[in-house]
C-alpha cells in the first residue's frame, strides 16, 4: 500500500504524539478517573463499572465494517476501521472504534500486526502487537489450567469415568508451531500422566477467547467457563469445566482480562481493543464488554468483524448482537481493486509473494468480472435488513476507471460508495465514507420510522440446528444444499438430545471463498456445502459445523516475519509491520 518516499507504519507510529490516556477517557464521556487504570505509556484499562456509569446516555450509532471475500493478503478492514473513525472528527462527529486484539503468531508469521496501517493506526503500534496488557497470555493460562486440571483428573483415578477417546480439549498458544498440532502426553514413567493424543491449537483459537469475547459481565464470564464441555463419560454424558472444579480458577486468572483495553489512533479518536477470537472456527468480533462501553461513548461506535461478509458479518448480527442486544445502523463493505480482480478468476495472489503484473495493469472489465462477490456480499448484510455502503480501499497501483467500476456495481446494487484514501491521508482521506455513511444512516432511520426496514436475524433460535446450518449455507453462501457426512449427522443428534439445539450455529470454513472450496471466487452457485464434523462450544454459546480443513494452528513459512524483527542500538523494535 506505501511506496518508497511513505514511511513504514511501525515509523509512522514511532512519531505520533500520544495524548494522556485519561484525556482520551474523558472525549469519550468517562470523566471519573477512577474507571480507568493506566497500563504504561497510551494504554488503559476500563472497569467494567463503567457499562453502568455511562448506561444512561445516549445510545451511539453503532456501524459494523465487514468485507468482500479476501485475497490472502487482507484489504485494510481495520486499517479502514481506523480511519473512518478518524474522519468522522473532521466532519465535526465523536467516534469510538472497537478492534480485535492481535495475536503474535500473525504478527510474526506472514500477516504482520493488526493496528492498522499508514496514517490510519492504532497507537501505540507496538504495544498493541506485542502482548498489550497481556490478556492473551491469561486467556492462553486459563486454557491450560483447564487441560492440566482434566490430565490431573485423569491421572488420579477418572472418579467421574471420563472417556479418554473422546476428549476434544487441547492445550494453545499465541505463536505459530505446526510442529504441535498433534502430539502425545503423558509420556516418561507413571508419575508423568496418562499416554493419550492431543495437541495444541493458537489461543486466538481457544474457546476461553470466544467467551471472553461473548460474555457480558464476570458473573456471565464464570458461568461460560463452567460450561465448557471437554469430552463425555462412558455412558455419553458431557463432562464440563464445572465437573472438573476447574471454572473458578480460570475466572480468577482472567479477572483482569474481561476488561478493555483503552487506546487512541494517530489522531487522538479512542479505541477500544479487547478479544481476539478465531475467524473460522469462533465469531471473529471484538468483544461485546467494549461494545456495550462503547455505544454510549459518542456519535458512532464503529466496530470490525474477521473476513468477508459471509463469515465476521453473518456471526456479528446472529450471535454477537443476539447477546449485547445491540443493533446495527448500517454496515461498511470494504472493496479492493485487486481483490475483485482476483475474484475474476484470472490471477493468483499469495502470500508473501509479488502481486501478478498482469494484475496491475488497468483492467475495469476484469473488476466487473470478479464483481459478483461484491454483489452477494452486499446481499449478505442487506439479509439482516442492515443498509450497506462500499468503502473502495484505494492503492497506489489502482486506475480512476477501476475506482468508477466499483462505483458502478455498489449503485446498481443501492448502496453508495467512496473512495478512500485513509492510509496515506488519515482521516482526511475516509471523509467522503463518512459522509455516505451518515446519509445512508439518515435515510435508514426515515424508513423504519414509516415501517419499511429494520434490523432481523437469519433464522429462530428454537429452529432444529439442521435447518440453521442450511438457511446460512443457502441464504449467505449462495449453497443449493448440505451434505452431511454420517459422524456429522449422528453428532447432531446428540446435540439436540444433549439440549443444545437452541444455541446459535458458527459454520468454520474458509475465508477465501463464499463457498467451503478456497479455490472456488466470485460467488459460486451449483455447489453443496459438506459438513464433515460438529463440535460444541457450550461455554461460548454455539455450535460449529466444520466444513473442510481447518488448521486451528498456524504453521510459519520459508521467511516469517520474525526473520526480520529485532531490537536496534537504541533498543526499539524494528522490521515489525
């Protein structure tokens, strides 16, 4: 996205202002002192006092920015998130953002960080990339409490006759080790436990971090934790967190954890970071403590969700608002040039490698072609009766023409767009989104007073688990059916004998497609979607159906980031991006 006379980001961070964290606080409305706890230089803490000191304001307009399906290199949903946040200060709006917290495998693997980029930055950069304040590590600690209290149990005798076969609960950690996703424990002499097959999953991946995300208080934290299922006992009954003695501890090493993180962008606008849950196999959304602090913090909360539309959107609207009861006003789709290029089917993007030449030449017909994604994304948040407009993330490498075929499409599907500049104008360059925004919010709010349009879920939560799993595979993905493998089918029965048929479904499939096949782009029609498995995720509140591969644990490439990140003479970081 830079070139060579822009600076990197971790430059452009290194040189912003920091404004004292308690002002940042009071532009939001929080004026008691009290409710934030300073973590070093530009971070806080927010007790979660705060949800009830700031419960009696005015509600924010509370917009979700989502994407078209991604090339493996991302199209700057949060570097977009951050400078719309940005602008809306230059047309005289107080805005909040909610992000997700980083995960250091990303960081050092081959994504890089999660702050953003550009002049459209999370600040400080590299404390928000590297540990923060360190809720990832709790997360990563009460996960393992959990799995060392089960092993212990286990070892001492299995008085509540857990079958060892059927136990689903691994070990994480923040960093990425192929090497570990399948692995033997117990090995050595008797005293080492008892031999069995595990293995270990990223914690942006841990269930601990979907609840974390999800819960709404420490006493609705404690409870969630409890019911973490981790296997069943020899007659088929679940075994939870609860049975093991294990769900008090864990509250306890996460009691500072549940709450947010308070920082600022390059422009002073606060930013809540808080959770991390994984984009596949979880909702892929901040979480709902910050979201619930935040709608009363201004004009606009403006929060992300992971992915395309098909995956962070569809869960937002039907399992994270179901919980924080908030509804959305409208919703940004952030478009690439050369996302839509891909989308044509004509080239190849991977990561780490140079973007195709053919692929940077002018090309509008080869936008319209791969355009067919943005359409069905757009009808994905229209779904939910949430209206939509097209952020067109632009690069330097783009054409005007290629802008106007964007332009085009989003028109023709009644959604306005703008070109946006945000990464290397700040929020100066996002001003024209935030205008659209606020007029397609304005128009919104005529039309549900008349009675024409409002906020719906995608399916009933009293619907068999079934007809959930095919109303988004048919409606979201554009699906012709389900085929279910016979494990699958079997362990949804079972989940609806067991009483967890009311819970909400999270499909894991890949981000690199609408459909379960990542070579399959633009929007596949013709298709079934395959679910080969269903896991619960009690504590978390719902079940996944997995469709396809998904590597739960991330495997470093030839040349990781982490070659190139050290510390220079001065002592700071460097090569970090």
């Amino acid at each position: 996205m830079s070139s060579g006379s822009v600076p990197s980001n971790i430059e452009i961070a290194r040189g912003a202002k920091l404004l004292p964290i308690g002002e940042v606080a009071r532009s939001m409305g929080i004026e008691r002192e009290d409710l934030i706890e300073p973590y070093g230089e530009g971070v806080g803490k927010i007790k979660l006092e705060a949800m009830e000191e700031l419960g009696g304001r005015a509600r924010a307009r509370y917009v979700l920015v989502s994407a078209i399906t991604p090339t493996p290199l991302g199209e700057g949903k949060t570097t977009t998130t951050v400078g719309l946040g940005q602008a809306f200060s230059h047309i005289g709006r107080r805005a909040t953002i909610a992000i997700r917290q980083a995960s250091m495998g990303p960081a050092f693997g081959i994504k890089g960080g999660a702050a953003g980029g550009g002049y459209s930055q999370v600040v400080p950069m590299e404390r928000l990339n590297l540990h923060l304040t360190g809720d990832l590590h709790a997360v990563t600690e009460a996960h393992n409490m959990l799995s060392a209290m089960l092993d212990n149990h286990l070892y001492q005798g299995n008085s509540l006759g857990i079958d060892p076969h059927s136990i689903s609960w691994r070990r994480v950690m923040d960093v990425n080790d192929r090497s570990l996703r399948n692995i033997v424990i117990g090995l050595g002499g008797r005293v080492d436990g008892i031999p069995r097959q595990s293995g270990f999953d990223i914690t942006a991946a841990s269930e601990v971090m979907a609840i974390l995300a999800l819960c709404s208080s420490l006493e609705d934290l404690r409870e969630r934790l409890g019911r973490i299922v981790v296997g069943v006992d020899k007659e088929g009954k679940p075994v939870s967190a609860e049975d093991l003695n294990a769900a008090g501890a864990m509250a306890v090493i996460l009691k500072e954890a549940i709450k947010p993180n308070l920082m600022q962008t390059l422009e002073g606008t606060p930013a809540l970071v808080h959770a991390g849950p994984f984009g596949n196999i979880a909702t892929g959304n901040s979480s709902v403590v910050a979201d619930l602090i935040g709608i009363h913090c201004g004009d606009y909360l403006i929060t992300e969700a992971g992915f395309g539309a098909d995956m962070g959107a569809e869960r937002f609207f039907n399992i994270k608002c179901r919980i924080s009861g908030l509804k959305p006003d409208a919703a940004v789709v952030v478009s690439t040039v050369r996302a839509l290029k891909a989308h044509s089917g004509r080239y190849q993007i991977k990561a780490g490698a140079p973007l195709p030449e053919e692929l940077l030449k002018e090309n509008p017909e080869d936008v319209l072609l791969g355009a067919e994604n943005l359409k069905k994304q757009l009808e994905n948040i229209k779904l939910h009766g949430v209206p939509a407009v097209v952020a067109i993330n632009a690069f330097p490498t783009d054409h005007p023409s290629e802008h106007r075929a964007i332009e085009e499409v989003a028109r023709e599907a009644g959604a306005r767009a703008a070109v946006c500049h945000h990464f290397l104008k700040g929020g100066q360059g996002a001003v024209e989104l935030a205008q659209a925004l606020e007029e397609t919010i304005e128009e919104e709010e005529k039309n549900r007073k008349k009675g024409l349009s409002s906020f719906r879920f995608l399916y009933p939560l009293d619907a068999p688990l079934k007809q959930k799993i095919e109303t988004i595979a048919r409606k979201v993905y554009g699906a012709e059916g389900v085929e279910y493998d016979q494990e699958a089918a079997r362990q949804l029965e079972e989940y609806e004998k067991a009483g967890f048929g009311r819970l909400p479904v999270c499909i894991a499939k890949t981000h690199l497609s609408i459909s379960s096949d990542p070579a399959l782009k633009g929007a596949p029609r013709g298709w079934k979607l395959p679910v080969r498995e269903v896991r619960a995720s009690v504590g978390a509140g719902f079940i996944y159906p997995i469709c396809g591969q998904m590597r739960t644990m991330p495997g470093l490439s030839a040349h990781p980031a982490a070659e190139g990140i050290d510390l220079d003479e001065a002592g700071n970081v460097v090569g970090l991006f």
